[in-house]
C-alpha cells in the first residue's frame, strides 16, 4: 500500500509543474499569459457548460478525464502553440515522438494499473477518432478562440492569424464536434480579421 501511495504522490507532486507552464494565448482580460494547468481546468468546465451540444453516444465523465490529462506532456514539452511557425510545429514528428516519451515517462510514475489507464485516455485523445475524442478536442480548440476573442485578438495578432487560417488550423476541428458551436463562435471571430 505505502508503494502504491508513494507512487500516486511523486505523479501528483510532478503534475503540480503542470502550473509553471505558459501558454501563448493571455487570459480573458488580457492580464497575462494562460499556463496549462488553468487551461486543463477551464476545459472541464467548458466541458460541463457545453455537454448539452455534445453527441448522445458522449461518455462525459471520459471528456472530463481527457481533458484534465491531455496537457500533462508539457511539462516536459512545453506548449507548442498552434499558429508558431505557420502552424507546422504543432504536430511535427518530433513534437509527436516527444509527448509520447513525455507521457511515457510521467504517466509512468503511477502504479502500473493507472498508468496503462491514464496512457489510454491520453492516447485516445491525441488519435482523436472516437466521439469522446473528437468532443473533447474541439473543446481543446475553442477555449482558446473564446479567449482570443475576449482579449482583443491577443495570439492571433502575436502570430499574424488569418480568418483562412484560424478556420483551417482550428475551425475544421471544432466544427468536427461542436458544429452549432463553431458556427456561433466564427461569427463573433471574424471581426478580428476584417
């Protein structure tokens, strides 16, 4: 027992520099910079606020599991924000290869039995092909617009985004799960990009 508990702390004391790791996109009123762990927080919410648009074969409690895991790969790999480098660096081979070894290595602090079950949540998220996969991503991608959006353009004018581009790097994937969601979301976007 005191193994088991020894190993679930050193994983929850390493997932607590989860909080040291900034985001590219600010807060809602701008103040400063989004790290993860605020992230993965307000995911569950939207989560919860937003289960009524998602489809009826959704495993909410999955959603929410997901997403409080999905980003714990950054504390090894930090955030690759998805307009850097014209939008290429977000899912390059190298940064796939290196959130696996980093899920490998922190899910792996956990007994073995949490461990596989964590991964698989993990690994299904990334693959983002079942339904509580594809809902949990679209949520992943419209926090951040939402946000864009409620500090003045905040990302989208550090990286120069274009309507072009926010609808072919992130509109596609949350109109894959929240279709009604992107449609209200675009519409309050596109003043930023006139």
């Amino acid at each position: 027992m005191t193994d088991r508990l020894s190993q679930q702390f050193a994983f929850l004391q390493e997932a607590d520099r989860l909080k040291g790791v900034l985001r590219a996109g600010r807060l809602t009123d701008g103040s400063r910079f989004e790290n993860s762990a605020e992230h993965s927080w307000h995911l569950t919410l939207y989560a919860m606020v937003l289960a009524d648009h998602a489809p009826a074969d959704v495993d909410m409690i999955r959603v929410l599991k997901m997403l409080i895991l999905h980003d714990l790969v950054e504390i090894d790999t930090g955030d690759v924000p998805i307009h850097s480098q014209g939008g290429t660096a977000h899912a390059s081979a190298l940064q796939i290869a290196a959130e696996a070894a980093a899920a490998d290595r922190i899910f792996g602090l956990l007994p073995p039995d949490q461990a596989a079950a964590f991964r698989t949540l993990w690994d299904e998220f990334e693959a983002n092909t079942t339904p509580d996969a594809v809902f949990a991503k679209s949520l992943d991608r419209v926090q951040p617009v939402m946000q864009n959006i409620a500090n003045g353009g905040g990302s989208w004018i550090d990286y120069d985004v274009t309507l072009e581009q926010l609808d072919t790097r992130i509109g596609h994937k949350i109109a894959r799960g929240l279709p009604a969601v992107w449609d209200w979301v675009r519409t309050r976007a596109m003043p930023f990009f006139s």
